[in-house]
C-alpha cells in the first residue's frame, strides 16, 4: 500500500520454552495497515494472535521477516505507537489515580502540557469526572476508558488494542466499541485490533484478517464494505453485516477445526 504506516513483511515467531522445545507460533504474515485505516485480526484461540501484536509494536522480536512502522524497521517499542491490553486489571496502577494513571501515556511532554492532555483524552472517553478516583473504585467497563485514555493522551498515529473489551458485559462492550469509534473517526490514527468477537471485527473495521491455527498463516482477508459512521442498532441489522459477519464466521471456524483436527471437532 502506498501510504502504509505499518507493514507487517513474511512475520515469523518461534518461542522457546522453558524446557528448550521451540514453539513455532507465527509462521508468515503478511498485513499492512494504511493511514487512518481500522483493521482487525482474528482467529483461533492460541493461534498467535498476542504475539503477532506484541512483535508488530516492537516488543518481541520476530524470528523471521520484518515489522516497518513509517517505513523504518522496528527494534524497540517506537514512539507513535500506543497498546491496551486486554486485562484492564493487570494495566492500570492501583496506586495511582485515573489521572496519574493516564499522565504516565505523556511522560514525554511538559507538565502544563501533560495536565491539558489528561484532561482531553478523559474527557473523549467519557471520564471527566473521574479523574481523583483510583482504579478499583471504577467498574471493568471504566478502567478500559481510563486505559484508552492512557493510550490516547500521546496522540498516537497507531492504536493497537489486543481483544480490549473481553472482560465486560455485551452492553458495555457495544458502548466500549462506539467509545472506540469515535476516538478513530475524530483523529487520524491507524488501529490494529486483536478480537475473538467476529461482530465487533466487522462492526468497527475497513478490513479484517483471518489467521489460521497455529503455526499462523493468514487464511483469509475480508474487506468490509459498510458505510460509515456505523450505528450499533443500524449497522448490525443491514443484510451486508449480517453476510459479512458470516463470511468471517465461516473462515475462524474454518481455521478452528484445522487446530482441533476435524475428526474430533464435533
Ligand atoms: N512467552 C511465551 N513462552 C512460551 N510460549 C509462548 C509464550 N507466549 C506465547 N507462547 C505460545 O504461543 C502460542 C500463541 O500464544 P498467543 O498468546 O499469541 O495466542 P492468542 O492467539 O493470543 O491466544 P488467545 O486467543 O487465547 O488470546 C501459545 O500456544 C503459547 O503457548
Ligand atoms: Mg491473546
């Protein structure tokens, strides 16, 4: 793509356990994520999902192919690159307030300008009033807010979030992901989302990619064709998401039986 911000070249990871066995866990991916575009990747459990996102973002280092992020090789985590994780429990700090917690994503900038920051990116997620609070006084649905906004106070030009709103109920999840929405539509960030939620894939993304049982191949790509903005209530109904989120579906669970053997899936 000409104008990619994150090119993802014939990716390849092996891990070495502790007992010396080499695990290959990532064998070729190949995905490019243009400027201000949404892409998700799915696909089976244990596939290699986490760790292709943690080699994308300069935390792990592949075995094989190569990570650009605007063109340059990535060694290390690069600034212009912020992840949410999916434990929202394990990410924020108890010991530090929501605002403390957020400032730590603007370590780089001068107070006066860390506190205007902290203050916009609670406000976009809807937490302006919760700023002296601590972590355990907000529900999982909050903590995830206060996480996004941490992520989002550095003004990345990449978002990677690996399956961010797991841990919430169906209702907070579907408000998490138009929170989400309207942080990528009102700036000009990239995201690159893990997620096992097919509907959620298709709900927020341009194109999503389908990995394959481990040693990870990609299996398929599916460009969403739904017309923007999306409406939780309007878009999920339109015949186009319904068939595109079967199409998905149908490919995940092509790539889960090639991980269980067919014989014993049913
Ligand atoms: N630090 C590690 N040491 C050894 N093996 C690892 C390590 N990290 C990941 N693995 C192996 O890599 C494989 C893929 O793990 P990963 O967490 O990337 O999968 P995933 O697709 O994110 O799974 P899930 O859907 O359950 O989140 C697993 O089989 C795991 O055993
Ligand atoms: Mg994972």
């Amino acid at each position: 793509m000409l104008d990619s911000v994150l090119t993802i070249k014939h990716l390849e990871v092996s891990i070495k356990s502790r007992d010396g066995l080499v695990n290959e866990v990532t064998r070729d991916v190949s995905l490019d994520l243009g400027k201000h575009e949404f892409v998700s990747v799915v696909g089976p459990s244990g596939c290699g999902k986490t760790t292709l996102l943690r080699t994308a973002s300069g935390l792990r280092m592949p075995s094989g192919g190569e990570v650009l992020f605007e063109g340059k090789l990535i060694t290390d985590v690069p600034q212009g690159i912020s992840i949410v994780f999916q434990e929202y429990n394990k990410s924020l700090f108890p010991w530090l307030t929501i605002a403390k917690n957020v400032a730590m994503g603007a370590r780089e900038y001068s107070s006066a300008e860390r506190e205007k920051r902290v203050e916009a990116a609670l406000g976009q997620v809807g937490l302006k009033g919760f700023a002296t609070r601590y972590p355990w006084e907000l529900s999982g649905g909050m903590q995830q807010r206060a996480a996004l906004a941490r992520a989002m106070v550095s003004n990345p030009r990449v978002l990677m979030m690996d399956e961010p709103f797991a841990s919430v109920d169906a209702l907070t999840r579907n408000h998490l992901e138009d929170v989400v929405q309207k942080l990528w539509t009102d700036s000009n960030f990239s995201a690159l989302m893990v997620t096992h939620d097919v509907g959620e894939a298709v709900y927020l993304s341009d194109r999503v990619f389908v990995l394959s049982a481990r040693p990870s191949t990609i299996l398929a790509e599916i460009k969403v064709d739904l017309p923007r903005p999306r409406s939780q209530i309007e878009t999920r109904k339109m015949l186009r998401f319904v068939e595109l989120q079967a199409e998905v579906l149908e490919r995940v669970e092509e790539a889960g039986r090639q991980s269980v053997g067919i014989e014993n899936y049913d």
